[in-house]
C-alpha cells in the first residue's frame, strides 16, 4: 500500500546441522568422552570380541584347522545336550540351586538392610556393617578351607556341638544330601552382608519427613517399615532381582569347585564346574560352548520375560 515504507527482508536463521551438534557437543563434553574410551575399549576387546568364538558352538572344532578349516554341524552340538543323561541331571542340580539361591540368598540382604536401618547408634552400626561386610573380601578357595573345616567330621565345631548332645558325627562334605545346603548357606554367609550396600542406600534417600508424619498419626516402627520403607526401596529389589535372574545358571564355577567331590557330585555337580571338567580337561569345546550359549539364552529370556511382567506390574524395569 502507498504511504507505507518498505520492509526490510528477515535474516533467515540458519539450523545448524545435525553433525554440527554433535560435534559442538563433543568439543564441550571431551573429557568425559576421553575417560570412557578405555571402558569402551575393555568390553570391546574382552566382551565383544570372544562373542566371535561362539561359532565353535556349530562346528565340530578342532584347534589346529581354527574356526575357518574346522567342518560345521549345524545343531547337532545343541541335540547331544538334551539327549546325555548326565547333562539333564547337572541342570537339574544347577536350577534346583539357582532356585534355592532366589528363595533364601536373595532376601537376606533386604532383611539385613532394613535391620541395619533401624539401629540408632552409629558406632554400633558402623561396626556391625564392617564385620558383615568383611567376608565379601575373602576369595573362595579361603571361604571353602574355612567352612571344610567347620564341618570336620572329627574336629569341626559343628560335629564337636552334635557330639555333646549325644549325636553322632556327620560328614556334610561326605554326603550328596547335604551339598545344595551348604552352597547356598555359605554364599549368604559371604555375600549377603556386601549386597546390603545398594539397599542401605536406597534406604538414605526416604525423606525422614514421612516417618515424622508417621509417628504423629500413631505408626509404630513395624507400621513405618511396612507403609513407607519397603514402598521406597521396591523398585531398587526389582532391578537387582532382575539382574539376579540374569544369572540364574551361573551360579558360580568356583564356589561350588572348592565344595564338590567324588561323594557329592551327584547333586552339587552344576553346569560350570560340567563345562570345566568337560570343555577344558576333556578337550570337547564345541560341545561346551554349546552349552556356553544355552546358559546366555536361558539368562536372556528371563530377563526379557521378568522385565515385561514387572513393567506391566510395578511400571518398573531394567529398560
């Protein structure tokens, strides 16, 4: 319209592209970049790249022709599982052991978290928590002397008990009956005070408030940890219980190595100490790794299926 000046033209605002972000964010995050490089590199080279051995699992490997010259078999390593005896009784030992490891180890660092918790002396707590925490540190091999010794038919202080209530001695280590007990009791014994770490400090972050809130509508101590301390630390069970599903078939090679021999094999032998005495000493790798993979397939589904139905129950999960 006349009477009206012209107006100037918009500098047009130009985006920056998408490579110009990111490295714009790497020139202001490097030094975090640089601090990760050797993680990345630690999985790469000793996660990763021994996911390439898994081919012998379809071969039937032999060490001199390598994974190029060795003749490839398809299933039938996979078919050989299901098919020896042997095999079907060590998995039964290593799920009836990994189940009783989910129904016992895996509560008693919850309970003793929530015992720890409700100390209100802190020198009393603090010493209390070293000496739980203090068997975490010791190796296995020391842990299987300790409790060898423990349960001596002839000097061990469990038999020296039984003995002077009139029962006769028992070899534990001596008698297959005994084994499963005593794997999963000794792992409580060593690890239970460690696990206690990751729920004492879900624990921290309750605000104090609410148990004041508590305590004037008239909650006792069990009402407050009922209502109000297990509710705050219940998504932190959910995901150590998922990553404990995760190895439901590793149990341990050498925890269970230091306890097992000839007379308790028969239900303490489990897939780990199977593959040792199988893959490496009988020299049958492919058949090993066979059983290698299933145990990572198994521990997958189970996440897969234990992170669905917590999502659809709590809307919690690992991913």
């Amino acid at each position: 319209m006349s009477g009206q000046a012209p107006t100037a033209p918009r500098a047009s605002l130009k985006t920056p592209s998408r490579f110009a972000r990111q490295m714009s964010n790497f020139r202001k995050y490097k030094a975090l970049y640089l601090i990760t490089i050797p993680g990345i590199l630690y999985f790469i080279v000793f996660k990763y790249l021994p996911l390439m051995g898994s081919v012998m699992a379809f071969q039937n490997y032999n060490i001199f022709k390598g994974f190029t010259g060795s003749p490839w078999v398809g299933l039938d390593q996979f078919k050989r599982m299901f098919t020896y005896t042997e095999f079907l009784r060590i998995l039964e030992n290593t799920v009836l052991i990994g189940l009783y490891d989910i129904l016992f180890a895996f509560p008693v660092p919850i309970i003793l978290a929530l015992l720890l918790n409700e100390l209100r002396k802190v020198l009393y707590k603090r010493i209390l928590q070293t000496v739980v925490y203090l068997p975490h540190f010791l190796s296995w091999v020391i842990i299987g002397g300790i409790m060898i010794g423990i349960l001596s038919p002839t000097t061990g202080i469990v038999n020296q008990v039984l003995n002077f209530f009139g029962f006769q001695s028992v070899y534990f280590l001596g008698e297959d009956s005994y084994i499963r007990s005593i794997l999963v009791g000794t792992g409580i014994w060593k690890d239970s005070g460690w696990g206690t770490i990751v729920y004492l400090a879900a624990l921290a972050s309750v605000n104090p408030e609410l148990y004041e809130a508590a305590r004037m509508d008239g909650a006792n101590r069990w009402r407050q940890t009922l209502s109000i301390t297990i509710p705050a630390i219940l998504p932190t069970v959910t995901i150590m219980f998922l990553l404990h599903i995760g190895n439901f078939l590793d149990f341990g090679f050498e925890r269970v190595f230091v306890f097992v021999n000839s007379l308790n094999e028969q239900k303490g032998d489990i897939l780990d100490t199977y593959i040792y005495r199988v893959g490496l000493i009988d020299q049958q790798y492919s058949y090993t790794t066979a059983i290698g993979l299933f145990k990572s397939l198994v521990g997958l589904m189970l996440i897969m299926i234990g992170n669905a139905l917590s999502k659809k129950a709590s809307g919690e999960g690992l991913y």
